[in-house]
C-alpha cells in the first residue's frame, strides 16, 4: 500500500520545492534574464535548473526576453515607416531594425501596421503635431490582444534581429486637410496639414493636392515651412509650392495654405511648423 501511495508522496515533496537563491543566480548567468522569470522557470521546474531551462525555451515570453537580452546591444539602423490618414487625422510610426532584408520582410511590416493601429485607437491630438515618444505606445494594445511591447518581443524573437521602436507621431488639422505620403516601402514617409485662408472647413476636393506636397517633401526635404513654401514644385518646377497650392485650391473651392509637415526617413526627422 505504500509503494502505491509513493507516487502521490513524491509528488508533494515536488510541488514543495523551494527556489534558492544560488539556482535564481545560475539561471541568470546562463540566460540573462530578469530575476523574476528565472525564479518563475525555476519554480515550475520544481528548482531543477535543467528543466527550468528546457522551460523557458518552450515558453513565448522568455523566448522573446533571451533574445532581447542576446540581440538588445545591436544597432537598429534600418527599419520601416508606417503611415495613415484620414480627412483631418494621420499619424506615423517608426520600427526600426537591423538590416533591410528583415525592414522588407512582412511580418515586420505587419508590426509597424499593428503599431499604428493602436495609435490611431488614441484620442485625437490637441496640437497640430504631437511627437509621441516609444514608452508611450509599449502599453497600447494591439488587435492581437497583446501589448505593443510583447509583440515587438515575440518579432525580436522569431526574426533574429534587434528591433526598436522610434516612437510615432500624430497630426490634427481640425478644421483644414491632412494629406500623406509613403515612399519606398515605408523608408520615407511625411504627412502635410492645410488649412483655408477663409473662414470654414476646406472641401474634400483638396486632398488630393495635400498628398501631393507630401510626396514633394519627401522627394525635396525642405529644411522648414518658409523653405517649403518657397521651393519650385516637384510636378510643376515653374511654380513655386505656395502659388502652385493658392492656385489649384481655390479652383477648387477655398485657397489653402501648408499650416505644417513632418518628414521621416533616412535617420532623420524634420517637423516644420506655421509660426504664430
């Protein structure tokens, strides 16, 4: 009757098993990984410090944080732009990685996608442009039902390269237009804001010629908005933008003018505002 009730026995000193301090320790030189998940490893491996590494191995979370700890030190010059807009919102994100090969490859343009979902799920700026720094978006949570930071662990994990996130901005031209542009996959993007120099909100009609200047800023750079405003038109070089924009939009129903843009890419980030 005992050699049948020692299974159960067992099982109880098992199950009884503390965590030391020195296996926690082990652990983490072995792995790197914070003192919490070592000692949950250890504590479902019953203090075996064999098992607990075949653990987290198996385990998503600590998969992602050993490589995080592994990979963390990498520089992340590559990566991609994520980029929407609606008539009066947009915002944009940057992921960064360490190779093109990896900012091209779908999964983590669908990262980038799912970042900037959960982005456009916050409330709308109170500012024409609100830089909204990467501590900021690590909470939100993605359409997957994880947080942005977990999902940027599990791609860190799966596709072998350090990832980072930039951060994201957003724009609110209540009232005006906001138009965008993304160029090369996602290695530039920019967003322009119009307003109408009459009273009342611009017609839809203008949009089309707010994505237009954002393509020029990409392609021209314009070191701020005076500049802008004073470069010859990328489709139109006779023309300057600020005549060229007068003109078109108040064919088309109210002349506007560029109230502020933002450009990314290429490691750099420019923001031109309209002064007060």
């Amino acid at each position: 009757k005992l050699a049948t009730m020692w299974p159960s026995f067992r099982a109880i000193r098992l199950a009884s098993t503390k965590v030391t301090a020195e296996n926690v320790k082990i652990l983490r030189q072995q792995t790197s990984l914070t003192i919490g998940l070592c000692r949950k490893a250890l504590e479902a491996a019953n203090n075996d410090v064999a098992a607990a590494t075949k653990w987290l191995q198996e385990n998503e979370q600590a998969r992602a944080e050993m490589a995080k700890a592994k990979l963390n030190a990498r520089e992340t010059t590559q990566g991609r732009i994520a980029l929407a807009r609606q008539a009066t919102r947009g915002a944009m994100v940057a992921l960064n990685c360490e190779t093109d090969f990896v900012a091209r490859n779908e999964k983590f343009g669908t990262l980038a996608e799912d970042i900037l979902a959960a982005v456009n799920t916050l409330p709308a700026s109170s500012t024409l442009v609100q830089n909204i720094p990467a501590a900021s978006l690590l909470p939100l949570t993605t359409a997957g039902g994880k947080t942005v930071e977990q999902s940027v662990n599990s791609a860190l994990s799966s596709l072998g390269e350090n990832i980072t996130l930039r951060g994201a901005v957003a724009v609110n031209a209540e009232g005006g237009l906001v138009g965008g542009y993304l160029h090369n996959n996602g290695s530039y993007g920019a967003l322009v804001t119009l307003a109408g120099t009459n009273a009342g909100a611009l017609p839809a009609s203008i949009s089309s010629l707010a994505d237009l200047i954002a393509q020029h800023v990409v392609a021209m750079d314009p070191p701020n908005l005076s500049a802008l405003a004073d470069q010859p038109y990328l489709f139109e070089s006779s023309h300057k933008v600020a005549d060229m924009l007068k003109a078109k939009s108040a064919a088309l129903g109210t002349p506007a003018v560029v109230t502020s843009f933002v450009r990314w890419g290429g490691g750099k980030e420019t923001v031109g505002l309209k002064e007060a």
